[in-house]
C-alpha cells in the first residue's frame, strides 16, 4: 500500500477523527489560531507561500501539476494553508482518474452524477496532499469559439448552476472547492485585456446565477476571473467581491485571484475584498504591508481575509477518518468504472437515419481519422492531466470486436487511399474534429510583455532564475511541458481536411458512422446531409474508447443531451472577437438568441437521440394559481416505448409572454433525468420554486411578475410535440 500524504498540522490536531463540529465550534476554533498570529503572519496569509520567481521557474517548466500550490501556512502554529490543485476534468497530479471535459458531463444532464465524480476528485486529491480543488468552472458558453468552452457545461445558467453545485458538492465531501472564474470570462484570448460592459439584468439572469447557486450550496471559495467588467478588473472589482457577492449572497467563504495574473494593485484589491492572492507571494508582497502601515488597508481587512481562510481550513479538517485516503484508491478500477459511466451518459447521437447504428452483423469495419488512434482528452493547458493510460476509439473496438469482426485502421492522411479502404467495408467509423492545438488555454507573448511590469522585482539570488524566465516569456506558449497553442477556436467548422474526408468517404460507403471530437458546438453544415450517423463525443476522458464502442455495438443505449445549441450558421451567433479590448454582453446567445431571431439550428439545445422511443403524456400542475412564495409543481407520465431500455431528460421550460420586459421566448427551468425499462412507465415530479421565474430589476432586484405563465416539457428546447400548460402567478 503506498503511502498517504499527510498534510495537517498541529493546530488542527484531533479534528480528522473528531465528530462535526458545529458552526459556532468552526468560528470558536478559528478564532482561537487567528489570535495566537502575528500582524505580519495574518498579511502574509494573504499571499500564496511560494516566492514568485522559484515558483514561476518551476511552473513553466512543467511543474503546475507536480504538487499542490500552497497558501496561508505558518509553520510555527502548524496551520498547514490551503494547498490547491487544479481540473476539472479530474485531479491534475499524476495518476488521478481523467474524466470526459466538463461540457461532456454536462450533456449527461445527470447531476447525481456530477456529485459522484466529485466525491472521486476531492477523495483523490485528499490522498495526494491537496485539501483544496479549483475545478469548479462555470462560466457561461456564449460563443462556441471560447477556446476554454470544453472546461464548462453550457450554455445555459439553471443548468450550470445545477452542475457546479452538484460537482462542489461531491468535492466538499473531502476537500474545499472553488467555482471559477467569477466572472463574465467567456474569452480566452483576450482574458487579459478585454472590458465586458454588462447592463444589471443580464448580469445578474444571463452570467451570475450559477455562482450564486454554487455559493447557495456552500462552495468554500471564488476564485475572480482575469478579465475586466464594466471597467474595472474581477480580482479588484468592489461591486462583484464585496457588493455582489459578500453582501447580497452572504458568501461566508474566501476569493483568491486567479493564478499569477489575477490582480494588479494591492490597495485596489485588498479593499475590494480580494483575500488571497495565489499562487505567489508577488503584488502583495511589493505592497500590502506598507499599505496597511499606512493606514491605507485597514487592519480589519486583513483580519477578515484571514479569519475566512482559517474557518475553511477547519471545515474541511474535520471529521473525515485518513484511512480512507491511501493512494491506492488514486485512478483506482471504482474510479474509472465512473469515468467510463460518465463517457457513456456524455455522447450525443445526433443523427442516425435507416436505424444504422447500433452496428449489427458487421464482418469488416474501416475505422478512419487520425482522432480515432489518438489519446485525446482535452486542453493542454491549466486543466490538463495526467492519467496512467487513454482509451482511444480506436482501441474500444478493437477489444469490443475482438474476434468477431476484422478492423482496418486508416488515418486519412490520403482521402482516396481512405475512400478505397471505405468502399471495402461493410460500416466505416471516422473520427474527426479537434485537439488541444486548436482549443484550449492560451497567453500571448503580448500579454505576457504587458503581465511581466507587476512581476516583483528578484534578490540577488533569484536574479539568475529572473534572468532565464525573461529570456524565455516572448515564447510562452511554446515553452515545452507549459502550455499549448490553444487558443479561442479560429473555426466553427470541422478542419478542411476534415470535411473533405468526410465527403469522401461517404461517397465511396454510404454506411458512414461521423463521430466528432471537441470542446462545444461544431457548425456541420458542409457534410451532415452526406452521412446516416453522426456522434459528438467531446473529449471524453480516460475510458472514452469504451464508451464509444458500447454506444455503437449497443451495449448502452446513447442517452447524452446537447448542453448548448448547435447552430446551422456562425451568423446566428453572437458576435465575437477574439482580440476585442472591449465587448457588451446582454441577454442574448445560445438557444434564446436563435429563437429569439427566428433561426433554425441543426441540432438545438437539449437534443439528443436514442434506441429506443419516449412519450410524455398527461402533465398535471399542483396549482394553476400561486403565489410568489409558493413552489409549482409538475407531473408527468414518461414512457419507453421501444424494446430496449434507456434515458431520457425531462426538460421544462417557461414563457412569459404577456411579460413586461424583454424576455426569451423560453427559458430552461428544471430537468430530470430518467431511467426505463422497455414498455416502462414511470410518473416524474419536478418542483419549481416560483421565485426562480423572476426577473432582475435594477431598482428592485429579484422581480416575480404577477402574470400568466406557460410550462412546456419537453425532450428538447424545439420540441413540437412537448405538452403544455398554463398557470397564474397572483
């Protein structure tokens, strides 16, 4: 048995094996250490604990994911600090289970689900020395170029909210979490850069609300994005940290900045209610202390950022037995059982004309795409990790058909060697789309020249470390084991090459089975009328092979959602560029802007196919006329009615059409998802609190319109057979 990392200190000696404490005992306890620090120690807690140059050095040359990154520890009291590790598909270190990318996770529309991956992320990293996870990221898609699109779960803010609660829920069982990256960072190249002007309405509706209802379930801490709202930077932004979210939400836990980049002036963020700058003692240490001195940051503010440090770190010391932490269990076969799950649950079947898939009775198979041999999982960058071994596509049939059915494998590098190995098949499966050179994390040398003027100034000893990184920043993202490419993506399309491998292959074997890897929405456009079957399998993880070959040979029956619209065309789209220094967001992107504009998608929000058949029938409401304190409950009969068993997603909507104010013409509400067997019926209830169905106001805030209402369930946002019905709000 390999041995666990230990990480707790003196100071919270007895809490591992000690029952719950309660909140007053968490405050007593916290209180006490806090009075034993020194004023220099509790300003220090403020600041990540590695210097920033041996840090830096260590981090670009591929050490981001070695080792937790380690804040607020004072050694001389035993306080062992927070000591974070990054995904989100998984705990970044070595070994961990690699789960599909997030936006696959969100089209399971599972959120139990998501509760059980993070129970397997905070267990893992609790083993490896990590006591906090910085993997909660839901930030809104708007557009599907966001190169960091695959590190969410869509669109969509009810949605994401139930994901990032579910997913911190799983963690905090073990570790604290952190919901990232708050907020409005929809951008990646210009993360650094751009000024996002947001009116009250959509801020709070469209971009916040899935951070409330993370902090609503007890998220430990928020880490603030990069970018800038309404012309001031989130890592020193008053009215985010302190007006939004400490005062209007209650939020009891800690922020910490994003990595490095994250705040550029002490006074400003410290008085915005910034509390731990990470990972490095790097602005804070040029300036807080003198500030405070100064009077300039009052003491109480340094009080308060260490006090919320310490009450987190008592909290999730406390009452968990250590020997449920051995490494063993780290990427252990329970693990990737889930992993393998979650893959399953995660692919989309699209488009499946003549009943082609599941494959049946195939003697040769031509599998083709250089996607289809490739381990591929996702970013290269922050978010990457480090699985003991991939299943490729490629790999999942050959050990599903083992045996029974011959596999020619073809990269189609040569579209007409390709359509020849096609035309002498029975059934071909290509594997096309994108990797972490097209998608993914990305600093541009330009940002890095700007970045560098906050870097602090190096000793006499760093200098030679200084000297060796500046040499280096003008290729950041080339600097081997750091980061790749990636980027926001330059093509809503599939690649060229792609395409025309498609077209080609097709033409030579109409049996074409298209299964696209990538992060959010591929336009298809081109090619999608050409081929039977289609599958998005986004990056899906360590066992995503497995799972790909159960969908085809039907050992599991496609059951994966669309977390986000795909549309038809990039006009439909919401503008974007990827450089802009400045942008407005509103209310409007993904399934609502489309149907807002009367644009038809290709696949719209919510879709997703299956083998077998599912009727909604006979909705009932508890009450056709409600208050606004009052939860509206609704009923239906789900059936499967097909002959084999499968999933589906209840998904309920509401519209407001005689509304007063500007509204989509649906909204998403709440979704379940369901499980039957052939010729099952099954009656699912969903509640909806009715303060869910407000507007934002900017004068009175959370709005509940006394008005009717329409609730439509469906199986998808465009569903022309969904039932309806109408109910009062008095």
């Amino acid at each position: 048995m390999r041995t666990k990392a230990k990480f707790h200190g003196p100071a919270f000696a007895g809490l591992e094996t000690s029952e719950r404490l309660s909140d007053e005992q968490i405050e007593a306890r916290a209180r006490e250490l806090f009075g034993q620090l020194t004023q220099d120690e509790k300003i220090k807690m403020m600041s990540g604990d590695v210097p920033f140059w041996p840090g830096m050095a260590d981090m670009m040359g591929g050490g981001y994911a070695d080792h937790p990154w380690v804040a607020g520890a004072v050694a001389r009291l035993g306080i062992p600090g927070v000591r974070f590790a990054d995904g989100p598909r998984g705990v970044i270190m070595d070994g961990g289970t690699t789960f599909p990318v997030s936006m696959g996770r969100g089209a399971t529309f599972d959120p139990e689900l998501e509760e059980r991956i993070g129970d397997v992320i905070g267990r893992e990293l609790r083993a490896m020395g990590g006591n906090f996870f910085g993997g909660v990221c839901i930030n809104l898609l708007r557009h599907p170029a966001w190169g960091r699109a695959q590190e969410t779960y869509g669109e969509d803010p009810i949605h994401l909210g139930e994901f990032g609660a579910a997913l911190a829920r799983g963690v905090q069982k073990h570790v604290m979490a952190c919901a990232k990256h708050y907020a409005l960072n929809s951008m990646e190249n210009a993360r650094f850069s751009v000024d996002v002007t947001i009116a009250p309405r959509p801020l709070h509706e469209i971009y916040l609300r899935h951070f409330k209802r993370a902090v609503e379930d007890g998220v430990a801490s928020i880490m603030s994005a990069y970018n800038s709202v309404n012309g001031e930077w989130c890592g020193q932004n008053y009215i985010l940290l302190t007006e939004i979210l400490k005062q209007q939400w209650g939020f009891q836990g800690f922020v910490m900045t994003d990595f490095i980049f994250g705040m550029r002036d002490s006074r400003k963020a410290a008085l915005a209610g910034q509390d731990v700058e990470m990972p490095f003692d790097m602005i804070h240490r040029q300036h807080l202390k003198t500030l405070v001195e100064r009077g300039e940051v009052p003491i109480e503010r340094v009080d308060d950022a260490a006090l919320r440090v310490l009450r987190q770190q008592i909290r999730f010391a406390q009452g968990r037995d250590p020997g449920e932490y051995s490494l063993d269990i780290v990427g252990c076969e329970a693990h990737r059982e889930i992993a393998r799950e979650a893959a399953e649950k995660a692919i989309v079947l699209l488009k499946n004309e003549d009943a082609l898939l599941p494959l049946k009775k195939v003697e040769k198979l031509a599998v083709i795409g250089k996607l289809a041999a490739l381990p591929n999982t996702g970013d290269g960058g922050s978010s990457n990790t480090r699985p003991p071994y991939v299943v490729t596509p490629l790999q999942g049939l050959q050990e599903a058909l083992k045996g029974q059915a011959e596999i020619i494998y073809d990269d189609g590098s040569d579209p007409v060697q390709s359509a020849q190995i096609a035309g002498e098949a029975d059934v071909v499966v290509l594997v096309v789309g994108y990797t972490h050179q097209d998608e993914g994390e990305y600093i541009s040398p330009d940002s890095m020249a700007e970045l560098s003027k906050n870097f602090p100034p190096p000793t006499p000893e760093e200098m030679p470390i200084a000297q060796g990184m500046m040499a280096n920043m003008g290729a950041t993202n080339s600097v081997n084991n750091a980061m790749p490419p990636g980027g926001d993506r330059k093509l809503l399309t599939l690649h060229a090459d792609d395409e025309a491998l498609i077209q080609a292959v097709a033409a030579s074997n109409p049996r074409t089975v298209v299964a696209m890897m990538g992060g959010s929405a591929i336009i298809t456009e081109n090619w999608r009328g050409q081929v039977p079957a289609i599958l998005m399998l986004w990056y899906p993880g360590m066992e995503g092979g497995h799972a790909f070959a159960d969908i085809l040979l039907g050992k599991v029956n496609p059951s994966g959602k669309l977390p986000c619209v795909f549309a038809a065309r990039s006009e439909d789209l919401p503008d974007y560029d990827m450089n802009a220094k400045a942008i407005t967001y509103d209310l409007w992107h993904g399934y609502r802007k489309l149907e807002q504009d009367g644009a038809v998608p290709a696949f719209p929000f919510g879709f997703g196919l299956s083998y077998t058949a599912f009727e909604f029938d006979h909705l009932r409401l508890s009450n056709t006329s409600l208050g606004v304190r009052d939860t509206l409950t609704a009923t239906l009969d789900v059936t499967n009615c097909g002959s084999v068993a499968g999933d589906t997603v209840v998904q309920i909507y509401i519209a407001v059409p005689a509304s007063r104010v500007e509204r989509a013409p649906k909204e998403l509400k709440a979704f379940r998802r369901v499980g039957l067997k052939p010729g099952e019926t099954k009656t699912v209830e969903v509640g909806i609190p009715v303060k869910d169905l407000a507007y934002y106001d900017e004068q009175s805030g959370w709005t509940v319109e006394r008005t009717s209402y329409t609730l439509i369930v469906g199986q998808h946002s465009l569903d022309d057979r969904a039932l309806r019905a109408e109910f009062k709000i008095a």
